[in-house]
C-alpha cells in the first residue's frame, strides 16, 4: 500500500504520482490522507488501482477517472467523479452538486445525499445514490442510468435524452418531457444489478422503484413543426 | 466568485479564539477572492455603550484627535481604538445618533463601517492574510463573526466595494452571486429612505434586509421575503445582534458547507475552510438546501 499524505507532499506530487501510474504496474493500492476538502485530489488516474480517500474532498475529486476504483471515507465537494470514463468512484459521506456530470462510463456510488444537478447531461456513467438527490438531477442527460434509493428533487431530467433514472422514493416534480414509464423484466434485472454493484442490495429491492425517462418529444425533430423554423 | 466564512459560537469558552479561527477559515478561501477581504465582528455589548466603525484613506490625518473632536460635539466622553485605516469610537448609546451625524461634519471624508452596540467591522482591498493582519483580527474576541474575500464582478475593487455591508444596527450581510434586480430594488428602498454608499448589488441585499427588519420582520422572516424579492444568484451570510442566518437562491450554484456541533455552528463556501475547526471531525455537516432559511438566535 502507497500512503500519501497530502497535507505535507502536496496536490500535484500526489496526482503527477497517479499519472505515472499508466501502462503496468505493482502499486495498486494507495491511499491519500489529510485530504482537507482538497481540489483535484486524484483527478485524471488512467490505471486500474485502487485509491482510498481518508477524509472529505472540495472541487473535481476523480474527476475524469478511468479505470481506477476511488474511494472517499468521507463527502465530496462539486463535481466528483465529472466526465468519469470507466471504473468506480464510492463515497461514503454526500456529495455535492452536479456529481457525475457528462460522465461517459464507469460506476459512482453516493452512500449519503447528492446536491443539485446530481448525473447532469451524463453520457453512459452508472450513477447510485443511497439518499435523495437534488434540483435539476439528469439535466439533458443522454445515456448511462441513474438509481436512487430516496427522493428526487425539483425537476427530475429536464430535457432528457436516452439516460434510465430509476427513484424508490418520491419525485418533487419532473422536468420538461421527463415521464414516468413502465418497469420491464430487463429494467428490473438492470436495477438489480446496480443495486448489488453500488453496495445497496440489502437496502432496497428492484420492485420498489418507479422508472423515468424521455417522452422523446423535445430533442426529435417533428417534421410538423417545420414552419416554425 | 467569492469566499465567505462564518461562525456562530454556542460554546463561550471559544469566544476568545473567534478571530483566530475566522483569519483561518477567511485565509482559506483567498483563491475564491484575492482583491479584497473584510470580517465582521459581534463582541457583545458594553453597558449603555454603542460603537461605531469608521475607515479613512488618510487615518494619520482624519482620526488625529478625532475622539476628543467628537466629545466636543457631543458633550459625553469618547473613547478611540484606531487599527489602521479603520477606528472604533465608542460613545453613549443615547448619543450614537448624534455622533453619526457629527462625524459628517467633523470628517466629511471618513467612511462608516458600522454603527451598533456590538457590531465592529473592518474590511480592505488586498489578499485576505494581509487584511486579516492589518486589523489583527486574529486577536478578536467576540460571540460570532462573518468574513468574505471578493473576486469582484459587478462594481469596481475599493475598500466600500467590499463586504461585509452595514446597512442597520448591529447588522451586516456578505454574498457570494450577482444580483440582476438591484437598480430597481435600490430605487424603491430610497423611497422608503434608505441610503447607498455604493452602486454594488450587495449592498442592496443588505439594504433590502434592513428595511424589512425596521418593519418588524425577524430575520427569518425577512430572508424569507428575499427570496421573493432578490432575483439573481445568491448565498448570503447575515449577520444580527444575536443571530446568524444563511440563505440560498433556489437555483443555489453558489456553493455552501454548513457544520454544527454543541460548540458551534459554521459556514464555508467551501468544506476546506472548515477543516481546522475543533471537533470537526464528529460535526454535522451538511450542504444548505436551495430556498431554504436557516438562522440561529441567542
């Protein structure tokens, strides 16, 4: 185990040490203490390791993440986890607002609550969350599916595209052309899979979601409304 | 953007270490707001004393003796604490009035930061750190206190330009946003015979606020009402006699950590300023909601 202590080594000798990491290598676990609600902390890894966060974390934590599996053992700041590629990001505390956001692949687990804009304009990354999530969660989100155990916020995936948002709880309101759909058998299978994937499993169970998704009247063309362009 | 901090002390075996723990938590949020920095502080009242907070850009010339000046104009005995460009008067309550109003003419170019009976503030252009030294706001002692760093967008760099504002009694508000609603609101609030010092969009909040709470709100109530009123994007601090409230716009993309534990309750932009506080590990900590008052009262 690489233990990283971030208060004395600093940010950029932590990340430019991950960056290293491309290609093979034996250092695959590690571990990054006195976080302090830094920015950045592991950002950009492209190896399949495996990094604990000791603590809570401010801006971007993981952000463009591939591969790597980042655990946080404590809440993250805006943005963690943004434009994830592939592998996992698992937090135990909350995260804050637009968690996810334009991610294209990958897991993000949010033990506690997600703020606003929670998997906005998300393209393939699997999102779930153990709590509620906030205002505006899966803005134009275009592909990837989103689980939530709690509640949703105020409009819930405002002009969405092809994501699946699956809410066990109530949701505030939805946002233009969001409807809800019919759970199928593969919707359950899909739900159930996330849910033992995102360490929920003994939480909840696929039957007690409600699935949302687009109306597809917003975002395709309709040939009768030529006239007003 | 824009970095604002505050703490509310519950526990007042800390209330001698409250400048300490806001110099830290304001120096945090320096890369949130390098051009200027200012802190308010709630020290608790002096038996039948108010104060009043004055800045000057010639301290050498405008507070020379500018207490017994004062005392001359007022008939009751002053007493001055000058720090830098900044200089607390402490006069009667009875006579806070009358000293406001002799400062005009005693100094036509002193500035008033704030009048109150508990209230001081103090606020520059500059990093954080240096403002913080300036002051010696590491040495305050007080029940609560809100600090800000700016990275101005709306109104010029200058020492009026930054926050906290003072638009009432022992009250004070810092933002972190831009208003789009502020000329109309200014307009109305003069007609209701308020005063601006500034064509900031901050100092409207904090006029807004004042107005209402000279009207009977409380101030959750008139938080309240400013979510109504207020268009734009916000997170407010603000700061009473004895209270402390938070606010966010309902869109709510300014950022906002809140901790509370049995000693206090804190505020950050972001979780970073927090870090350094006793017991954070084990404090509630948590992001306010969107349109959602909170405040605490003593």
């Amino acid at each position: 185990m690489q233990s990283f202590d971030l208060g004395k080594e600093g940010l950029r000798a932590l990340n430019s040490s991950l960056h290293a990491l491309r290609g093979q290598t034996n250092m695959t676990a590690w571990e990054v203490i006195n976080p302090k609600g830094a920015h950045a902390i592991a950002a950009g890894v492209d190896a399949p390791v495996d990094i604990t966060v000791r603590g809570s974390t401010g801006y971007y934590c993981a952000g463009m993440n591939k591969q790597a599996t980042i655990r946080i053992k404590g809440s993250a700041g805006p943005g963690v986890a943004e434009n994830m590629m592939s592998g996992a990001v698992i937090i135990d505390g909350d995260a804050s607002q637009y968690a996810g956001a334009t991610g294209r692949g990958g897991l993000l687990v949010i033990k506690g609550n997600a703020s606003s804009r929670c998997g906005i304009s998300m393209k393939g990354i699997d999102i779930v969350v153990h709590g509620n999530i906030g205002h505006m969660s899966c803005f134009m989100a275009q592909s990837g599916n989103v689980v939530v155990l709690g509640n949703a916020g105020e409009s819930l995936g405002d002009s969405l595209y092809e994501a699946r948002i699956f809410v066990r709880g109530t949701v505030k309101s939805l946002g233009a052309d969001c409807i809800e759909k019919e759970m199928r058998d593969e919707h359950f299978a899909l739900v159930e899979d996330l849910l033992r994937r995102g360490e929920a499993d003994t939480k909840a169970k696929p039957e007690e979601f409600r699935r949302y998704g687009s109306a597809r009247k917003l975002y395709n063309f309709n040939i009768d409304n030529a006239a007003a362009y | 953007m824009c970095g604002i901090v505050g703490l509310f002390l519950k526990d007042p075996k800390l209330e001698p270490r409250l400048g300490e723990m806001l110099t830290d938590m304001l120096i945090t949020m320096t890369d949130r707001g390098p051009d200027s920095a200012g802190i308010a502080i709630y020290s608790g009242a002096k038996d039948g004393l108010g104060k009043i907070t004055v800045q000057s850009a010639q301290p050498e010339v405008d507070f020379k003796n500018l207490d017994a000046d004062l005392h001359d104009a007022i008939g009751q005995p002053v007493a001055m604490l000058v720090k830098s460009t900044h200089a607390v008067l402490e006069v009667p309550m009875g006579q806070l009035d009358a000293a406001r109003s002799a400062l005009v003419h005693l100094r036509p170019n002193v500035k008033l930061m704030s009048v109150g009976d508990s209230i001081e503030i103090f606020k520059e252009v500059g990093l954080p750190k240096d403002v913080a030294r300036r002051f010696d706001v590491a040495k305050m002692e007080g029940t609560h206190g809100i600090g800000h760093t700016r990275m101005a967008t709306e109104s010029a760099v200058t020492t009026m330009g930054a926050h906290p504002f003072s638009t009432g009694p022992d009250q004070c508000l810092v933002h972190n946003g831009s208003l789009s609603n502020h000329n109309g609101l200014r307009r109305e609030l003069i007609r209701k015979g308020m005063t601006f010092e500034t064509q900031n969009d901050t100092e409207v909040a904090a006029a807004y606020v004042s107005q209402k709470l000279k009207e009977g709100e409380d101030l959750g109530t008139a938080l309240e009402s400013g979510l109504e009123d207020l268009d734009g994007f916000f997170t407010f601090v603000v700061g009473t006699k004895n209270g402390f409230g938070v606010v966010r716009d309902p869109i709510a993309c300014k950022p906002a950590v809140m901790a509370e534990t049995d000693q206090y309750v804190a505020f950050g932009s972001e979780y970073r300023a927090l870090v350094n506080l006793p017991g954070i590990e084990n404090a509630r900590v948590w992001e306010p909601e969107p349109a959602t008052v909170y405040f605490w009262e003593r």
